[in-house]
C-alpha cells in the first residue's frame, strides 16, 4: 500500500537548511522564496549552522520507522536531538546499507559531538514562534492540495510493475507499506527516506519519483568503488562527476540509480525516445555513465535480478563501453 501524507516535523528540518542557507534560489518556486522571506523574519535569531535536510530526514525516519510522522510535532522532533545517543544507537542498527552508512554515521558522529545541540537551539527558536501554527496555517494547505493531485497522479502509474520491478533489481521478496511524504520546503529536491521517501510539490510523475527513490539505498561499497575508479577513466567522466557532486550537491549512487530508474520506466512501457527526450531536457550531457548502463540494461534477453550484483559485473569484465561525448550525442540523437 502506498501512502501520501503530509509532515510539519520533516518540512521544520527542511526549512531550517533553506532558511539558513538561502542561496540557490533559482531552483525554488517564487511562493516558497516569499514564505522562507516570511520565516526568516519571524524566526530571528537561528544558530547559522545544520546538516544535509536529505541527511537528517533520513536520519529522523529511521529512527521513528517512518510511522506517523503526519502526526508528530516540535516536541517529538526535539525528542531526536536531545536523546542523540539513543537515537544513534537506534538509527546504526536500522541502517545498513553500505552506501547509506557511509553519510549516515558521519552525520550521526557530527551530531554527537556538536550539531545536536545546535538542532535543540533551533527548534526551540521555532517553538518559542510558533512555526507548527504557520505550518497549519500557511503550508499545509499547500501540501494538501498537492497530495489531492498525486492521488490522480498515483492512479494513472502502474504502480505495481514497478515496486515488484524494484524488488526484482533489488533482490528482495517485498518492500512493505510505502510512506510518501509531501514537502513544500523541500522543493525542488526529492530523497529517500527509511522505508519510503519525501517528495516535494513540484512533481506529479510518480512512476518516474517511485522507481528512482525506492530504488535508492541498493549500492554495495564495492559496487561505489568501481563506479569511482570508472569515472576517473577520461576527462569527460571527470568532469561529469565533478559536476554531479559540486553542481547537483549529489552523491555517488545517484547516476546508479538513475540508470535503474530509466530502466524500471523502460520496463513498465514508457517509450525508449521518451526517456531519452526527458534526459536530455533535464541533464543534458552531464551525466553519460547512467545512459549506458540503461542501454547495456535494455539489452538484456531477461529482467535483471539484483542490479548492484549485473553491474559489478560489467564492471569488473569491463563491458562498459568507452563513453565519451560523442557517444552519448549519438545514443540520445
């Protein structure tokens, strides 16, 4: 079953990485510029500092299992920040994915030794003004209104192909109940949450948000190794990793996933010239190694079980062609 609902809590740590760093503007809506505006003014006084909101996010559902964080308020999110050893030792034991780990605990270090503490000042400051009663009166209308058209959205999709698709290139008998979260503040970025993932107001394609989200978390640490030797392998590739984490603030799994999530739309009928006609409107050239791994993909005679196990394979019998910008000007014509 999947769910959509709103969270002020997740909005709140959102908010507090926008509202700090108020740069990059021309990715968000002219709507979430003016109520950041409006907040800024109200909350007068936040400690200039916080962590990734993906981070965190990711950080907070695991720890409360992704359940009910519709219904938690400023007190529950504190909560996270003032027991930081419980929730430490909670969150290590939920996370397990080699590729999670890596940021996940970093960020679980940082907010024992310091950042926990710089959570608790900030979240009081939303408390003392009142941020959840602006949330109900300001966002969630919003939010609501953006959940009413992702319902029709979600009825259109073939959910179904592409969760038992997901669980096929994953390698795993069932994914359980999905929890969608809506943000406003988060927009214009979407990302994974334990069991289930955010996303933002911009998008109504949730077969495309489904497949690259859930998805996310399937890289082995090997797997990243490979793929960073990989990209070392000419200036092009450099150049495009390079792009990839200082442009798009991104990781190293996410052109991974972005492979899968062409090949999962593949899968569930979208047309090949109208996969390609979307990359090239959104990431142009920058990011090659995801459309060759989706044309080695679709080349296969038979779906493919446990992606991460097909590409180290490519990888290590160097059956990735040598991708350079001439070659992906071809494949996307």
């Amino acid at each position: 079953m999947i769910n959509i609902k709103a969270s002020m809590i997740l909005d709140a740590i959102c908010y507090l990485e926008k509202g700090i760093y108020f740069s990059e503007k021309q990715w968000m809506t002219k709507e979430q510029i003016n109520i950041i505006e409006e907040l800024n003014e109200i909350n007068i006084g936040l400690v200039q500092e916080c962590l990734s909101m993906s981070t965190i996010s990711l950080i907070i559902s695991a720890f409360y299992n992704n359940e009910n964080l519709d219904r938690y308020d400023l007190d529950d999110l504190l909560y996270v920040f003032e027991n930081i050893n419980v929730v430490d030792k909670v969150v290590r034991k939920r996370i397990t994915n080699d590729f999670q780990k890596r940021y996940v605990y970093q960020a679980l270090d940082w907010l024992m030794r310091k950042y926990a503490r710089v959570y608790v000042k900030n979240i009081n400051l939303l408390k003392q003004n009142r941020f959840d009663l602006y949330w109900e009166k300001e966002i969630y209308p919003k939010v609501l209104d953006n959940i009413e058209k992702k319902k029709l959205a979600l009825q259109k999709a073939n959910v179904k192909s592409i969760i038992d698709n997901v669980c096929l290139l994953k390698n795993i008998g069932d994914l359980g109940d999905i929890n969608i979260y809506v943000s406003f503040m988060s927009t214009p970025t979407a990302f994974t949450l334990y069991n289930g993932y955010l996303d933002n107001i911009l998008g109504t394609r949730l077969d495309s948000m489904l497949a690259h989200e859930l998805m996310h978390g399937f890289a082995s640490a090997e797997l990243i190794k490979q793929y960073r030797e990989f990209m070392k392998s000419n200036a092009y590739l450099k150049e495009c990793y390079r792009y990839l984490i200082d442009e798009l603030k991104s990781g190293d799994e996410e052109e991974l996933v972005m492979s899968a999530e062409y090949y999962l739309l593949y899968l569930n009928g979208t047309l090949k010239s109208d996969i390609y006609k979307h990359i090239k409107e959104n990431y142009g050239y920058h990011l090659p190694l995801s459309i060759a791994l989706f044309e080695l993909a679709i080349n296969e005679k038979n779906t493919i079980i446990d992606y991460d196990s097909w590409l180290l394979n490519k990888f290590s019998k160097k059956e990735i062609p040598e991708i350079t910008k001439d070659y992906i000007i071809n494949l996307l014509g």
